[in-house]
C-alpha cells in the first residue's frame, strides 16, 4: 500500500492514530528504515508469530485507544520463548481490554541496542510542519535537548540539527564507543521532511526510540498521527 492509502484506510476506519504495523508499513513506504511487525489476531496468533520472527521478541498493545502503550502496561521486551510470549500476552490483554475489548497485539523482534534519537515531525498552527530531533528514550523528556527545523529540509539543515544538539558528543563516540552513523541519521530526517511535505494529512509523527548504529540506522517505536 502507498502511504496514501495506508492513511485514507485509517481515516475510513475513524481513526486518527494509525496502528504501528501502519506506521511501519508507511515509513517502509517511504524507503526509512524500520523493525518488522506483525499483528496477532489472539495468543496463538502471538506465538506463531514469534517462533516464526525468531526470539527474543518485543509484543506490544494494538489498540486505537492506547496512544502511550509503554505507560499502560503494553509493551512486553526481550521475550525469549514461546512460554514468555504466552505469559506477556495475557498480561498486555488483562489491561488492554478493560478499555478495548477489540485489542491485539503485534510481535517484533527485538532489534540489537544502539543509541538512541529522537525524529519526529509536529503540526505548528503558525509555523506548519516542524521536523525535531534530540536524544531519545528518556534523554528526550529529562534533557529536552531538541533541535527543530521547518518542512521542506535540505541536507546542510539535517546535518546542522544533528551537530546542534549538547548530547551530540554521544553521537560522536563516548568514552570508547564508535561514532553513529550520521549519514543514516541525515537520511532518516530527509525522507521524514519529504513524506509529511508530500502527505499533508499527517499531523504527527514521534519515532523514538530511532537506534543509531555505527553503520545504519532503525526505527523502533513509531506513532503517527493524521
């Protein structure tokens, strides 16, 4: 599906938050790198869908009523066999659906660690379209060091969001750690400016985490709003 189409299926369905197996297809779309996800229709679902991923699987809450799945319990990590999978999904389904009896879940792998960003993109009623970027996790809420640039972006206004953040001595190397990737980094951002540049109808978009790595770079946690 074109990201047109993802976001008119969503509108269709009265949604304004698109489910994260959306989100990743949209940024697929896009050419952005992003984890694999898989939706589990039941617990069953959960396990196949995790021995055919290949553990240790991540199962997170697929709900239109759960926006930060993280705060209510809906996201279970590092699930290594089909026993933990089971466990992790009654426990996200015993919280979920004393809001959703409709919830589900989706089932990635866990993606190896990197450092972690911020790229997103806000709706300003003056302004219009905002890209960000910063530190992510919980650097982003504890630090609030975030550069922000307007749509359309180049590749100069890109590389000067990512050098003007403090924490950028972290994405250059810390104490012995290898520098990330900035050109992927740069690439990311780029793609992110032209997919809201060419989808006026997305309102929001928050990837964080984004693992940086010294080669490469990978969405983990994505949240789009249209």
């Amino acid at each position: 599906m074109t990201a047109n189409e993802i976001i008119s299926f969503a509108a269709a369905s009265g949604r304004n938050l698109l489910f994260e197996d959306e989100a990743g297809a949209l940024l697929k779309a896009a050419g952005i790198p992003v984890n694999r996800c898989r939706v589990a229709p039941d617990e069953e679902g959960a396990v196949r869908a995790a021995v055919e991923t290949g553990f240790p699987v991540v199962l997170k809450v697929r709900s239109p009523a759960i926006v930060h799945k993280t705060e209510a319990g809906g996201v279970c990590l590092g699930l290594m066999d089909e026993a933990a999978v089971r466990r992790a999904y009654r426990e996200i389904m015993k919280k979920a659906r004393l809001v959703d009896q409709e919830a589900q879940v989706t089932v990635q792998p866990m993606a190896a660690p990197g450092v972690e960003v911020l790229i997103g993109m806000t709706t300003d009623p003056q302004f219009g379209q905002v890209i960000a970027f910063g530190l992510g996790g919980t650097f982003v809420e504890v630090l609030g060091d975030v550069a922000f640039r307007l749509v359309p972006l180049q590749g100069k206004d890109a590389r000067d969001m990512i050098d003007s953040i403090r924490g950028n001595v972290i994405l250059k190397g810390y104490r012995g750690s290898a520098p990330v990737d900035k050109t992927a980094l740069v690439d990311i951002i780029l793609k992110v400016s032209r997919l809201v540049e060419n989808n006026p109808r997305i309102r929001e978009i928050d990837l964080n985490p984004v693992f940086a790595y010294p080669k490469g770079a990978l969405v983990v946690d994505a949240r789009i709003i249209i």
